[in-house]
C-alpha cells in the first residue's frame, strides 16, 4: 500500500531514500510519480509558511488534485495510507491540515499523532514532548513568533491548538508500556490490535515513542488493523521510516557525496551554502560555520530588503542589489572559497503573524532566483531552513520534483532532479536539526573528496 505524504516543508523525508518529493502536482507530475517501484511519495506543500487560511486552501488544491487524478486512473482513496508530516518541535499547522485531509479525503477512524522523531532526540513519554530531554514548549521552538505554545502535553497542545474543539480529555493514549509489551508478547500484540480496532469518529490518539521498536511495533499493528479501519497520521519523520519498511540504503555517504557535479575538466564544482533559518541554533552553526577558513560569508541584508519591498515599484532596486551580491558571491569563488550566503540574523518584528510570512516568503523567494541566475558554477547546495529549500528548489531550480537519494548525516537528506538541463544535488537541512557543529559536518562531508 503506498504511503502519500503531505510534507509542511522540504524536509520530511529525513528517514528514507529512493522516493520522489513533488514541488507539482498536475496529473502528468502525479502519473509519474505513483508509477515508481517506491512506496512512498511525498508532496511538498510547505504549508508551515503560510497562515492558517492560505494553508486550508492550498491543502485543499492539493486533495482536489490527487481526487482527480484518482478519478480518471480508476484508483480508490481508500487504497493508500495518508500522512500529514510536521515538525518534530510542534511547530506548523499540527492540527489544522489533518483536519482538513480529513474533510477532503476521509472518513477515518482515528487520527494518530506521532511527532517523535528519534533520529533528532525528539521523544514521547506518557503524553509528553521532548527534545533532548527538555519538554518542548520550554525550548526556543515552543517560543516561536508563529507556531508558539504553551505545552508540552500532546492531549493539551492539540486541545489548544484546536481552540478547544477537540477536547483533552476525550484524547487516547498509546503508552511506551503498551508497545513495549506488544514487541514482545503475541497476546498484548492482539490486544493492541483490539484497541485499533474499537477506534471510531476520527477520534484522536496521541502516541509515545522513545526507542525505534516502538514505531516498528506501532506500524506493524497499524499495517493488520488498516484492512478493516481507515487511518490518518499527523507524524515527524520516524514513523514514516517504520511504516515504509525500507530496507537499508545501498548507497553510502561516499555515493552520496559523489553525485556532485563536476566541470569541463571533469573536477568538482565549488559548493553553496544558504542560511535562511532564523533559529538561534542556525546561527549558533552558521559561526562555528564561518570560522573555517574554506568558506566566506556573504550577508543578504533583511532590513534593507524589507524597505525595498515596501516601495510601490521596486524591481529596478532588487536587480541593483542583486548584481551587488552576485558580484561579491563571484569575488568569492575567485579566491577558492565557498560562498554563505546568510541573512541577518536578527529576526524581523512584524505588526502580524501574517505579515511576517508574507516578507519571509519574499525573502526566500529573493535567495532562491539570486541562486538560480549562477546555478550552473556549482556542483552542490547545503540550503538551511525549510522555506529557503522549498523556494530554491521551486523558483530558483524550477524542478517539479527531485528524487531522494538519502542522508549524509541523520536527517541530513540529499536531493537531486532528474532534469536533463543539468545536474545540481541539494542537500536540504532543517532549521532545527542537529547541534552547533552539523552545518560545519555537512560542508565537510560534501567536501571530502574534492
């Protein structure tokens, strides 16, 4: 049974490999992606950048278009599991969009909610939310501008991020204990599938996870009791890899490494490394980063685009300060050194949510064309922050989709096109992934056979 994801921002599918990602979804863009021997495919609504408002309406455009296409293939909506991913930190529309995908593509039974995301240090234990430990409404991500929120009880946030409709305490739990037993004795399996399947209403279930038999006990149960249920998951990225059941990737990091591209003399092009993710702990990276002496950073300066974005004509001013940083960016390769191009890093304050997307949609799409007007001097991107990799590789790559190679890190994937224009793989890291020293790894990584 295939799996279709509904990925909040380009990097969901940090677990798993050989899948397409789709930035489209016209029939001709959907044909070919359900023809692959994959059982996954994710879409790439990147829905986390848009308000609540503009995310139900691209949801919807997305689910009009995958019925349609099922229309006239002759499939049934009924054969394939549906995930709506999100952020391991709670960030994003968690309870919005499957409510939604539940309207548009429903009905279900249950609607589980699985944000671990082990591979990251994102855990479950009895209801609550971790990362690293720390319960995540006391991290810098429970803090957010946006998603902000004021717990780490899933049974609470979702009543909380339902404004109430969804109530707490009509919210099931299946506990780390539940699984651990399931894992290990047939009967408390059986009696794991009888909970499933008492499910009804599109009730919501929170699930604990610390270990990866957890997911795998989980999926295991999920795969019998979905002939006879129906079920929609709001989950980070581990559960997707324990649903999947892919064997381990045959391509390693050198394989990974080596789909670089390379020149007329058949060496390697130079690299380019975005930073658009605001997060403290991107620019905590972003100078251990700047430190190497292979790289040279190069500021997009926010405040200065915001006052250009803000005037009534203002595409004569944007190409001047693009013909600034392309310069300064070819000043750069000249001396041999990668390029960082990073935007200032104090955050923006807006009057409304909405306007802060809005500029930070701007701002992305700004870094993405810069990108793609010089895309051909370089034989990699490290693109930090999900927005700033869904615009580079929709408006600055023009791809339709990329295909998913794997990770050269733990939840560090690496993306290429299968466009016969030319070949530029990405390497698509999230904003809150890793610690102080993986956005120095990564470039060392895609540099160590240079």
């Amino acid at each position: 049974m295939k799996i279709i994801i509904f990925d909040d921002d380009p990097t969901g599918s940090q677990t798993v490999y050989g899948c397409p990602l789709l930035l489209n979804w016209d029939e001709q863009t959907l044909e070919a992606a359900f023809t692959k021997s994959s059982p996954l495919i994710f879409i790439l609504a990147n829905t986390r950048s848009l308000s609540s408002a503009l995310a139900v309406k691209k949801t919807r455009e997305i689910c009009s278009s995958i019925k349609k296409f099922f229309l006239r293939q002759g499939y049934s909506k009924d054969d394939y599991f549906y995930i709506s991913r999100g952020d391991s930190t709670l960030r994003g529309h968690g309870v919005l969009e499957p409510a939604i995908l539940a309207e548009e593509l429903g009905p279900f039974h249950a609607t589980f909610h699985i944000p671990a995301f082990l591979e990251g240090g994102r855990t479950t234990v009895n209801g609550i939310h971790y990362l690293n430990g720390i319960p995540v409404h006391n991290t810098d991500f429970g803090r957010d501008n946006i998603f902000g929120f004021s717990t780490s009880d899933l049974a609470k946030w979702i009543e909380e991020k339902s404004f109430g409709k969804i109530q707490a305490e009509n919210i099931l739990h299946v506990e780390i204990k539940q699984l651990d037993m399931a894992s290990k004795n047939k009967d408390c399996f059986n009696s794991l599938l009888s909970f499933f399947s008492k499910l009804e209403n599109n009730v919501s279930v929170v699930v604990d996870a610390e270990l990866p038999h957890h997911l795998e006990t989980l999926a295991r149960a999920i795969k019998v009791v979905s002939k006879e249920k129906r079920f929609l998951f709001r989950t980070a990225a581990s559960f997707i890899k324990s649903l999947s059941e892919l064997p381990p990737n045959p391509k390693d990091i050198a394989d990974l490494v080596s789909l670089k591209s390379k020149n007329n003399q058949f060496a390697y092009k130079p690299g380019l490394i975005m930073v658009g993710s605001y997060m403290k702990l991107a620019t905590d990276q972003l100078e251990i980063l700047l430190n190497d002496n292979s790289c040279e950073g190069l500021e997009i300066p926010v405040g200065k685009l915001a006052d250009i974005f803000a005037l009534e004509d203002y595409q004569e001013k944007i190409l001047e300060l693009e013909e600034i940083l392309l310069s300064k960016i070819d000043d750069i390769l000249d001396i041999k050194k990668v390029p960082v191009l990073y935007t200032t890093r104090e955050e923006m304050k807006f009057s409304s949510s909405s306007k802060r997307m809005n500029f930070g949609l701007e701002l992305a799409e700004f870094m993405a064309i810069l990108v793609g007007k010089i895309k051909n001097k370089f034989g990699y991107i490290i693109s930090k922050g999900g927005i700033t990799t869904q615009l580079l590789l929709q408006k600055g790559l023009n791809f339709n989709q990329v295909d998913l190679k794997g990770q050269i890190l733990p939840g560090l994937s690496i993306v290429t096109s299968n466009s016969d224009l030319y070949h530029l793989p990405v390497v698509t890291f999230p904003g809150n992934l890793g610690n102080e020293k993986t956005l120095l790894e990564s470039f060392r990584l895609m540099e160590s056979n240079s």
